[in-house]
C-alpha cells in the first residue's frame, strides 16, 4: 500500500540536497549588466529634466 493509497498519509522527501552554483551563468551577468544600464539612463534622463 502507497502513501497516495491512504487518506490522510503524505510522501515526504527525506534526503533533499540542494546544490549551489559557484559561478553564476553568463544570462545572470547580462540581466545585471541590463538593469544598471537602464538604472543609468533613467538618472542621466532626469539629470537633464532638472
């Protein structure tokens, strides 16, 4: 009989490992590189506004 058999039973995970990239994925420095760049235009944007 499984745990999906019984009411009331739930299936646990008793040995979870997580593993932790050492070096993050070239898509991660791109977003990065993104975001500061918009971060950037937007401050010089409103420099000039003022």
């Amino acid at each position: 009989m499984t745990a999906e058999d019984q009411p009331g039973v739930w299936a646990t995970v008793n040995d979870l490992h997580l593993s932790v990239a050492a070096v993050p994925e070239p898509s991660t420095y791109g977003m990065l590189l993104g975001g500061l760049g918009l971060v950037g235009y937007m401050a010089r944007r409103k420099a000039r506004k003022a």
